[in-house]
C-alpha cells in the first residue's frame, strides 16, 4: 500500500520561507515522478514536478523563481522549498506520485495515482 505524508506546513509572513517534505512508503520511490499541488478554494492546481531521477524540474509560472522542487532517492522524499511567499501562495499543499520513467511533464491531477493528505501553508500580509 502506497502512502504519501507531507509536512511542514505553518504560518509564514509574507516574503519568507517554508520547506514542505513528502515521504513515500509502500514502493520504489525512484520508480515515481513526483509533484506538488495545492488548493486555496476550487479546483486543486498544479504547482511544481520532477522526474523520479530528479534531473528535470517544471513549475507553474506563479510559482517559477520563488519555488524549488527537489527529491532524495535514498531519503524517499520529494521537498517543496518556498521562498518570498505571498498571501496568495495560502493555501493546502498536496504532494502526489505516478509511476512514470519519462521525460514528460504532467500538470494535472487526473494524471496522479496517489496523494498525501495535504500540508496547511498559511502566509500572512
């Protein structure tokens, strides 16, 4: 059984910094091309992905400059670093996994086989 557990999420003032993790349990972690998504209200969109070796990254343009996407194979973990965080980036954070060994980047949720259970950023003005 594949789980995914996030953490670290808290309040933050606006322009600084929180790093998310992601553990994944159940399964090969290398075998999964890893993403982040969150939800403020509405639809869960797409914040930023990685291939399971780590060596190609792609976020969504509000994010692009001020986030970083990274993993450790040996660790089982994919990390979130956010950096000058703005109100707007509130919002609960999903990390979600596919097996996937391509190259292509997927940015919907329909694409994702598994969830975590979602980690609370909270970015005050």
């Amino acid at each position: 059984q594949v789980r995914l557990i996030e953490s670290g999420g808290g309040l933050v003032q606006a322009g600084g910094s929180l790093r998310l993790s992601c553990g994944l349990s159940g399964d090969t972690f290398s075998s999964y091309a890893m993403a982040w998504f969150r939800q403020a209200s509405g639809e869960r969109e797409f914040v930023a992905t990685i291939t399971r070796s780590g060596g190609s990254t792609y976020y969504a343009d509000s994010v692009k400059g001020r986030f970083t996407i990274s993993r450790d194979n040996a660790k089982n973990t994919v990390y979130l670093q956010m950096n000058s965080l703005k109100p707007e980036d509130t919002a609960v954070y999903y990390c979600a996994g596919k097996v996937y060994s391509g190259t292509y980047f997927y940015i919907q949720t329909s694409t994702y086989d598994y969830w975590g259970q979602g980690t609370q950023v909270t970015v005050s003005s």
